[in-house]
C-alpha cells in the first residue's frame, strides 16, 4: 500500500488561490479561457486553409505538363496551438522520478532550465508563474512530447470547430 502525502500528492490546477495551505503542491496552469480557445482555432483554420491551398497546387502541378510552377512557400511562421496540456505530461514525466514532489516544487522544479535563476533573486522571474515563461514552457512542453513518444502516443491537438 503506498501512503500518499505532501511528498506524493500533486494539485493541477488554474488558480493559485486552492492550494493557499499547501502552496508547494500545487502546479498551477494557465486557464484556458476564450482569448486562448480563439487563438487555437484561428491555428486550426490556418492549418485547413494551408492544406486545402496545398492539394490545390498539387493538383494545378499535375494538370500542367511543363512543370514550371513551383509549390508556394510561407514567409510567416505557423501559428502554435496552446501547449498547457503537453508541458503538463512534461512536469508530471519529470516529478514521477521525485521523492518528495512538494520538496521539487519548492526548489523550483517547475522552473526547468531557469531553475537556477529563481533562487539569486532575478528580477525578471519575480511574482512570475512558470507557465508565462515561454522557455520553461517550450521546455516542459518538449519533455511532454518526448515522454509521449515513448509511450506511444501520438500527439494531436484534438481541438474542434
């Protein structure tokens, strides 16, 4: 039987006020509200508009004999689904090797590759959540990825319009 506690016990959750008695066990996460659902989906109707333009110029390549047209390339950067749920398996990948999750959490944990810069103080990751970080976001959400891979579970975005 294992006994569960701070040292094993993890709240997910979007408001940092639930877990006010038991602060370092708490992985707070952005709230997906309407800005981020509309961002996701304006991401969603570029991607279908993107392969609908590319079957289109597959097949105007395929009606012309001589091959001059060449496939259109973009200047702008794809846009990005939000990554909250993937950084998520990222930090829970992570913590399933801690002892002590509040004791992780509290050394900064959460902080991934700035982990070290929250204890000397910086001023630029005072009164700042992990998660508005775009490095520690990035970082957690490729460790998600990886830990997804090797489970064998595809990433897909699953959102729907």
């Amino acid at each position: 039987t294992h006994v569960h506690s701070a040292r094993t016990t993890l709240l997910l959750d979007d408001s940092p006020r639930k877990a006010h008695l038991q602060p370092y066990n708490h992985v707070c996460i952005r709230e997906y509200d309407a800005s981020l659902r509309r961002a996701d989906l304006e991401v969603l109707h570029a991607a279908r508009e993107e392969e609908r333009a590319r079957k289109e110029d597959e097949e105007e390549r395929a009606r012309k004999e001589d091959g001059e047209q060449r496939a259109r390339t973009r200047d702008d950067e794809a846009g990005t689904y939000d990554a909250t749920l993937l950084a998520v398996v990222g930090v829970l990948d992570a913590v399933r090797a801690e002892s002590n999750v509040a004791g992780w959490i509290r050394r900064g944990g959460l902080w991934g590759p700035r982990r070290g810069e929250i204890g000397g103080g910086t001023g630029d990751l005072a009164g700042k959540m992990w998660f508005e970080d775009a490095r520690v976001m990035e970082y957690w959400a490729q460790r998600g990825r990886a830990a997804l891979e090797r489970l064998g579970i595809p990433v897909e975005h699953g959102v729907e319009s």
